[in-house]
C-alpha cells in the first residue's frame, strides 16, 4: 500500500505522547477512524507496529494491513476504519493532521 498523501497544505494539529504497550489508549487497538478532515500519521520509534485498514466498521477481515518497522511511518486517510497491533518493544505516536484549526475537537472516532 502506498502512503495516502496529506496535502501540502495541511499542518499539524495535534500529536500524541509516545505509546508502548503499557500505556497505548485501547481504542487505537480497536475499530476506530480519523475524524473528517483530519489524516493520522503513526509515526514508529521503536519495535514494529502493525496496521490493519477496513472498508468499514463492521468488517472483521482487513482489507489493508502495513507493517511498520521502527524509523517508519504510515498514514490514514480521514474516516478510514483501522486499529493498530504493537510489537512488546513497540514505542510510536501520532500526528494529526488538518487544514483548519481542530485544537479543540475529537481527532478519532470510535465504533458505536
């Protein structure tokens, strides 16, 4: 899978603290999106974090799956259904990125 391109002109709205599997919030290891207009980028620092993309957030088989090694990242488009697996050593965080100012909004969804 290709990246999905953040357009030039979007900026950093928010990024997380990094996670391990200690402390990783457990709706990022669920079924969860990106908000409307915002494109998430996990960015790895350590071990190897692996995604999972579904076609919606009833599916259960993904229809996209992205190993991503330590010194990597990959991107999520907006309201794109996904969930992260961690390796043990696993240490990334997050960029939210946007157009508009959404310093005060949800930048996830997750499954009702």
């Amino acid at each position: 899978m290709s990246h999905p391109r953040i357009p030039a002109n979007w900026k950093i709205q928010r990024s997380t603290p990094f996670f391990t599997k200690e402390n990783v919030p457990a709706a990022l290891l669920t079924h969860h999106n990106t908000a409307e207009g915002v494109f998430g980028q996990i960015c790895v620092m350590e071990g190897v974090v692996t995604y999972y993309g579904f076609a919606d957030s009833e599916a259960t088989e993904p229809n996209v799956k992205v190993v991503i090694p330590a010194g990597q990242f990959a991107t999520t488009p907006p309201q794109y259904w996904h969930r992260v697996e961690l390796s043990d050593d696993a240490q990334f965080n997050i960029n939210f990125w946007s157009d508009k100012d959404r310093t005060d909004k949800p930048m996830i969804n997750e499954k009702p």
